[in-house]
C-alpha cells in the first residue's frame, strides 16, 4: 500500500500558521518564536513528514553545495580522506562538493589562516581535525557566526562552539590502554608516553586518561614524557634517547601515529618493551602479528569521515536537524590473536 506524501500545505493547516511558517521551521531559518517552532515541529512528526529527496536533487543540478575537509597531514589522513570521499560520491548527485586541504602538523597559524580564509567564503560547512587552541576555537566560532556548520572529526577543540564531534572518546581509551597494562604487568615495571603534540586533544586526553588511571589504582609509576610531533625521524631519535635514558622501561604508550618509528628504535636496541598504539593501519597490523606490539586500540576513521559527510547532507538537503551530542566511535581492541577478525 502506497502512503501519501504529506505536503508542506497540510503541515500549515494542522498546525494553524501560514505555509511560509512551515517553511522556516524546515530550513532553520528565523522569525518564529520558540513556541510556535515547537508546534510545526511536533505537526511535522505527527504527520511523517519526508522532503521529496528526488525533487530536492533536481533542484539543486545547477547550484552547488560546498563543504571543505580541513585535516592535518597526519598517518591517519589517507583513512579520513577515503570515509570523506567514498561517502562524498554517493550525494554528488545533489550538488554537494567536498574539497579536502591539508596543513602541517603542527603549524597551528597554517590551520588558522586556512579556517579565517573561509568565513567570507562559498563555503557551507567544514569538516575539521582542529588543533584544541584558542586560535582555533576563535577561528571556528567567526565560521559558526557566519552561518556556517563545522564538525570535528579524530581530533576536537571542546571550547569552541563547533557543531559536535565524531570520534574516539581519547580520555575513555587512555584509560582503557592503562587497564590493559595493569591486566599484563602484574603492577610492576615503569611506563613511558610518546605524544605528537601539547595542541591535539586526541594526544592530551589519551595521556590524561592514561595517567588517571594508573593514578587511581596506584599502578606503575610513568617515567617519561616525549613529544615527537609525529614526524618519522624525531619519533626514531625520541625513542632511542628515551630507551637509553629508561634501559629498564617495561611499557610504551603511544597516544600517535609513526608507531613503526618508535618500533624500529625498540627492535635496534634489542629493548623488551610491551608496546600499546592506537589505529589498525596495515603496518600495525603487521607489527602486531610479529610480536612487536601487544595491542592496537581501533576508532574506525574511515568511518567518521563519513559520517561527518552523512550528517552534512542530512541538514543542508534534507534540513534534519543535527545531532545535539557527540558521536563516538567504539573503543575497540586488538591482539595478534584478533587482528584479523
């Protein structure tokens, strides 16, 4: 049995406002009070309402929807960008255009400048791995101000007024990596950290939650701090210097990427180190089926490049409303033994 579209007409005369009401409400746009948005919003889900996605394509073939990925040249780049561009293609038919810019890791006023360039811009919404720094936040609040959406993605800036987040929880999975040291060391031996950068929260909230833990259950004691700034080389150097200052060290945690990096430093110095590392790239996964890692902790970012994409067009074609909260990606944890299932 066929159901019959309701029509923006009928919506209006439920609800007992004129049909230009109706038509704010759909598209956020203001001039209606709070209550009588309530009201049509309530009409609207009484009655089922769908917007004609066909007839929203074919009004939309000659203009065109700009969103722009700002990411950081970072491992997981090439993930992100794949979730961002497999889920792009699938809507190009209606007008909408993800065009993906990469900035140095970590040049925070290369990210700023970029961001500030599109306030007066085309552009609808930004999808954004922002450094967590008051330049940025300003820099994400002048686009919000400006009408336009903005929603992180792997990393946030909490204390800016971007739309929500899709990620890990960092802080959850810091401390899910210091349980799986306490459940393999016997609360014995010494950790150590490698961060990418003081300005990524994914690098500051994982170690925090790290910390907490093993503070909170008086576990083995962290004995170093080393930032790499996720380059190749330094994270080598950092690793060698730190494994030489710690020749006792018994557990890394790597809250970034260049994890191969770090490995390479622990295997030419012949180091027994159990290793905990984020993100199932295939050289992680190679790594831990050789036994040099003991576990990946996994967030799936193909998949919050989508979903960043996905929400995008919910609200700028089929004017659904955004989600109110952040989406976080499941913890997920790997060992050599599950790696591959």
């Amino acid at each position: 049995m066929f159901k019959i579209a309701v029509t923006i007409k009928q919506i209006a005369e439920e609800a007992h406002v004129c049909r230009a009401t109706v038509d704010k409400v759909l598209h956020n746009r203001p001039g209606v009070s709070p209550e009588l948005t309530k009201r049509v919003q309530k009409v609207i889900k009484d009655l089922g309402y769908q917007p004609n996605i066909i007839g929203q394509a074919l009004k939309r073939q000659n203009k065109t929807v700009n969103i722009a990925a700002v990411l950081l040249s970072l491992d997981s780049l090439q993930y992100l960008i794949s979730g961002i561009n497999k889920e792009a293609q699938s809507i190009s038919a209606f007008g909408f255009k993800v065009t993906s810019y990469v900035t140095a890791y970590p040049d925070v006023a290369a990210q700023q400048h970029l961001l500030d360039s599109m306030i007066d811009s085309d552009t609808a919404a930004v999808i954004l791995t922002p450094f967590d720094d008051p330049r940025i936040a300003n820099s994400i609040n002048r686009l919000r101000d400006a009408g336009k959406y903005v929603i992180t993605i792997n990393s946030d800036c909490p204390d800016s007024r971007r739309n929500f987040f899709i990620g890990q929880n960092m802080y959850q999975a810091g401390r899910t990596a210091a349980q799986l040291v306490e459940m393999t060391s016997g609360n014995s031996g010494t950790a150590a950290v490698l961060m990418g950068s003081i300005f990524a929260s994914f690098d500051n909230d994982r170690f925090h939650g790290f910390k907490s833990y093993l503070e909170s259950k008086n576990l083995l004691k962290i004995v170093d701090v080393v930032n790499t700034d996720e380059q190749p080389r330094k994270t080598y150097e950092q690793t060698m210097l730190l494994l030489q200052r710690h020749p006792d060290l018994t557990y890394l945690f790597i809250t970034c990427g260049c994890v191969n990096e770090a490995v390479r430093a622990v295997s030419d110095l012949q180091a027994r180190v159990h290793i905990v590392c984020f993100d199932s790239f295939p050289e992680n996964i190679y790594l831990i089926k050789s036994g040099l890692i003991d576990f990946i902790i996994d967030q799936d970012l193909p998949r919050q490049g989508e979903l960043a994409v996905h929400y995008l067009f919910e609200q700028l074609c089929l004017k659904n409303t955004l989600p109110s909260g952040n989406i976080y990606m499941p913890i997920r944890i790997h060992t050599s033994e599950n790696i591959d299932y």
